[in-house]
C-alpha cells in the first residue's frame, strides 16, 4: 500500500472536502440524528458554502487533505485547522459563533449540540489564548482505518510544535486512542441524550422526567470528551472529544 502524504488544500478540493464531510458524519450516531434525512444535495450546498467561506474569509483557516504518494487526485482524509497566534485572534474568532443551518436537518438537535459546543470554545479559548484549533479531522468511509487520519494527526502535531503552540481538538472518543497517541489529554466532558431526538423530532428537556426515566445516565455515544494536554505551562496539545 502506497505511503500517504498531507498537502494543503485549495479552493477546487471544496466539493470533495464537503462530500466527506457529510459522508463521515453519518456513520456517527449523534450526527446522523442531526442530519436524519442522510444525504442530501441542500445540506451538501450548506456545507460548501460553509468551507468556501471558511478557506477565502478565515485568515486563521488552513485546510489539510491526506491523499497516496501514488494518487494525489484522491482525497482519504481532511482537516480544518485554525491558528491563533495571539490572544486577540483568538478573541477575534469566527468558529464560536452562531451559525445559520441547511433546511434538512433536526434543528432542535443541532442547536442543542451547538450551544454546549460554543460554551465549551468560550470557555477554554480564553484560558489557552494562542492555540492551535482542530476543528475537523474527516475521513471518507471507504478508507477508514488506512492510516489517514493518523496522517493527518501527525502532521498537525508538528504544526503544534512549529508554532509552539498548544492544542486543542474536539472529536469523537472512537478517536481517542489515535488522538493520544500524538499528546492529546482528556480535560472534560459533555453529552447530548441522543434518545430525545428521535426520527427528526424532540421529546423536550425535560422528557426523561415525564416519562419516569431521570435516573438514567442517557445514551453513551451522545458524549463529548475533552482531551488536553497540561496544560499551558508544558505547551503541550489540548483536546476535546466528542459524542
């Protein structure tokens, strides 16, 4: 099997980006309960809105794809990273705010997902100030476990290190080893009770208590964990995981 690489991306690996993008989140359970309908072309049109400004309006965006020594032309993986070399860059960023959402999607989940997201990003943006941020690490399905996404992770690793940075990632704990296997250190948790969202719908908040089921502890892959390294004073990477 041929070696794999990381090139930066451009404006015409848009669509390709965006494809995986889609494609990768709905083999997640909390994302397919955000993206119910599947695959469809208007959330796909959101999403290549969404990195196309991102990639020409995001001076802190770089974008990163992992493909073979001996196909260049076919994307494996990608990442969206964000630098902020300062913290009034950081103060400054565009990834904590609100977001406007595709037509087909289950809003209520989104939404509910995103403000802890944002809380999570407001929270220890401040206390990190310059860090380097993983804002995605996406891999085709077809080439999942091919070692793109540890590219891709390696990579970043030394762009943490060039900067002299720390980092900070929010992923999937499918991803956990992989992530500290290149510095990331659990810092903290959060979840989204994937069993309210059924089908596209929302049971409400406060479901579990109507229906008698409080005490229970929710739905595993509806968790969020947070890796970071210790922190600042060892310049190290930070990490958030999620589901």
């Amino acid at each position: 099997m041929s070696l794999i690489k990381v090139l930066p991306c451009t404006l015409e690996d848009v669509p390709e980006i965006s494809r995986i993008h889609l494609q990768a989140w709905l083999t997640n359970t909390l994302y397919s309960l955000m993206y119910f309908k599947g695959y469809q072309q208007s959330t796909i049109d959101a999403i290549i809105k969404r990195h196309t400004k991102s990639m020409t309006k995001d001076p802190s965006t770089r974008y990163l794809k992992a493909v073979r020594e001996n196909d260049l032309n076919t994307m494996l993986a990608f990442a969206k990273i964000n630098i902020f070399r300062s913290a009034s860059e950081e103060e400054e960023r565009q990834d904590a705010r609100d977001r406007q959402w595709p037509a087909d999607i289950n809003r209520s989940a989104i939404e509910e997902f995103w403000e802890k997201l944002k809380d999570v990003r407001n929270t220890w943006g401040p206390r990190l100030g310059a860090h380097v941020q993983v804002d995605l690490v996406a891999c085709d399905p077809q080439y999942f476990r091919q070692g793109a996404g540890r590219a891709l992770m390696q990579y970043i690793e030394r762009v943490t290190d060039e900067e002299g940075l720390p980092g900070f990632i929010e992923a999937s704990p499918d991803g956990e080893k992989l992530y500290a296997s290149v510095g990331f250190e659990f810092v903290g948790q959060f979840w989204t009770d994937c069993e309210r969202f059924p089908g596209g719908g929302d049971k409400g908040a406060d479901w579990r208590a109507r229906e008698g089921r409080e005490t229970e502890e929710g739905i595993g892959k509806g968790w969020i964990e947070m890796f970071n390294p210790q922190l600042l004073e060892k310049k190290r990477k930070t990490s958030v995981m999620m589901y």
